[in-house]
C-alpha cells in the first residue's frame, strides 16, 4: 500500500495574502466591536427602563393594597419579575462590555490544531460576548415589559372594596359603604342603591369587611 504524502499546494496570489490580512484585521477588530455596541446597548437600554420607571411615577395609585384581589399579589410578582429580570439584562450587559471579572486564559490548543494565539482568544471572547450582549438585551426589554405591566395593573387594575359598615335600626340592619355625614344622617351606598338613615334612630353601628351574607359566595 503506498504511503500517503501531503504535497503543498498552489502558491498564494497577492490577492489570497490581502483576504487573510483582511481576515485577520477584522478578528483583531471584532472584541472592540462587540464592546462598543455593548457600551451603546446598555446607555440606551438604561435610558429607556429611567424613562418608564419616571413616568411610572406620574400618576396612578401609590398603594397596591388599594388593587381588588389577586391584583396586587399579580403586581408584586410583576415587579419582581421585572427586578429579576433586569438584575440579569444588566448583569449580561456588564459582562459584554467588559468581559468576566478574571484574567483572561488562553486555553491549551487540542490535538492536531494550531495553537490558540491572541487573535484565536479574541475572537472566542468576542463570540461569548455577543451571546452575553443577545441574552442582556432580551432579559432587559423583558424587564420593561414586565415594569410597563405592573404600572399599567396600578393604574388601570379593579379598586378593591372600601370600608363596609352595618347600621342596625329599628326598621332593620343596612349593610353598605359609608358616603359622608350631614344633617344628624349617614349616606350609606348599598347593593340597591344609596340610602340616607338618621343617626338618631341607629340601635348599632358596626365596621365589617363585607355585606355578603353569611356563607353567601
């Protein structure tokens, strides 16, 4: 069996020695790329979440326990969510713009490859830095989504229900929520509508948390 032999191939053109110049600039190029648009991504994504969290602030209820049931449960989950998910955008976003926090390694070249050189590194370090830049910029829009929800169910979520109070009078027992006083009379509004009762003939007032009757839904 004749033994294989490896011959050289043709020789380079002036055209091939520019493409691999070429070549290699740009994997010499491509980390500072990469960290750049990182540096970008990141001011322009931190402008965007100020920006909500300002006009968050606007308007709006300052107290989710005013939210009807399961509503402010489903805010707190939002924000925390949101606060999740934007500790790990800005977190990917730190990592593409200034790599890991530890000296970067060269890693061994394996069996039957050309050893790993800067420009080998760089480009790996690039590649996870894109990935890193990929992923920040998903988990930070997600974040945005997710603060855009919790504002929106503050402002717009269903009010729970006030103070109930039960008047006992001598005509019977009124269940509703208290209006104003005047006139020696309490406006109370009730499941039929808004009824005036005299304070002078009230035999009990009583605070309750609801007017459902006893094992009603």
């Amino acid at each position: 069996m004749t033994p294989w032999r490896a011959r050289s191939g043709p020789a380079g053109t002036p055209a091939d020695l520019m493409a691999a110049r070429g070549g290699r600039r740009l994997l010499r190029e491509e980390l500072p790329r990469v960290r750049a648009a990182a540096l970008a991504w990141r001011n322009g994504l931190g402008a965007l979440l100020l920006g909500l969290i300002g006009f968050g602030l606007l308007k709006g209820r300052t107290d989710v326990g005013a939210l009807a049931a399961p509503y402010g449960a489903l805010v707190g989950g939002l924000l925390l969510g949101a606060l999740l998910s934007g500790a790990t955008g800005g977190m990917l976003l730190l990592r593409a713009a200034h790599g890991r926090p530890a000296a970067s390694v060269v890693p061994d070249p394996a069996p039957g490859t050309l050893p790993a050189g800067p420009v080998t590194a760089g480009h790996e370090e690039a590649l996870r830095a894109a990935r890193a830049l990929t992923r920040g910029v998903v988990a930070t829009l997600g974040c945005a989504a997710l603060l855009t929800a919790a504002v929106a169910l503050t402002w717009y979520g269903p009010a729970g229900e006030g103070p109930r109070l039960t008047v006992t009078t001598p005509a019977g027992s009124f269940c509703g929520e208290p209006l104003r006083t005047a006139g020696g009379r309490l406006a109370l509004r009730t499941s039929s509508g808004e009824l005036s009762i005299d304070l002078s003939t009230a035999l009990a007032l009583r605070p309750t948390a609801s007017c459902a009757p006893p094992g009603g839904p």
